[in-house]
C-alpha cells in the first residue's frame, strides 16, 4: 500500500484528497498545510507519493516541490491547483513535478494521474 502526503491549506481540500486517495486503497501518512510543514514531513516519513498544492502561506507549493526534490530527487509529487496558473503549473513541471490535477478536484482524473505514476 502506497503512503501518501497530501498538503494543501485548506482543510476541505485535505478531506476530499484523502476520501479520494482512501478509495483508492491508498494510506494518508500525513498531511501538511504549507510548504515549510510539508518539507519537514516529507523529511520524516519519505512518503511514496505527495499531492501538493500551489498556493499556500508561508511556503508555496513550487517551493517546497524544488526543496523536497533537492533531498529525494526521486520524489513522486503530483501538484493540484485551480486554473489560470499556467505559468505556474509549467514551473512546477520543470521542477520535477510529475503531473498535474486541476481543482476541483476530480476523483477519476486523481485517480489516473495516480496510478500512472506508481506503476
């Protein structure tokens, strides 16, 4: 079972990842609200999967992409956000993200951006 991270600083975007990512069979190792929160995670559990989101407080989504990359050029992060960031998500993508999952969040495209990923 893959353990994922899912930070985001809205508390109902939490909760609807995690229904989705437990539907999915999947466990939520941890949840983090911002970026800073989300490194330092990242650093104890090393989870196998993150989902990120890309504005939030104190550190954003991009940032902590790029520092958890720095520690585990293998890290699998899939960023969400809302549209009309296009800039940010192609950022994102050069950083090292895998995918990206537009909000709200649909659970069959979360699905499918998972899944490819973990194969």
């Amino acid at each position: 079972m893959a353990a994922v991270m899912v930070v985001d600083d809205t508390a109902f975007m939490r909760m609807v990842m995690r229904g989705i990512l437990e539907g999915m069979g999947m466990d939520v190792a941890a949840e983090a609200q911002n970026g800073e929160e989300a490194v330092r995670l990242y650093e104890k559990i090393r989870p196998d999967l993150v989902t990120m989101d890309i504005t939030m407080p104190e550190m954003d989504g991009i940032a902590a992409l790029k520092q958890i990359r720095d520690m585990d050029p293998a890290a699998k992060i899939i960023m969400c956000s809302a549209m009309g960031q296009r800039d940010m998500v192609l950022e994102a993508l050069r950083s090292g993200a895998q995918d990206f999952i537009v909000k709200p969040l649909q659970k069959d495209r979360v699905e499918q951006a998972i899944q490819k990923i973990l194969q």
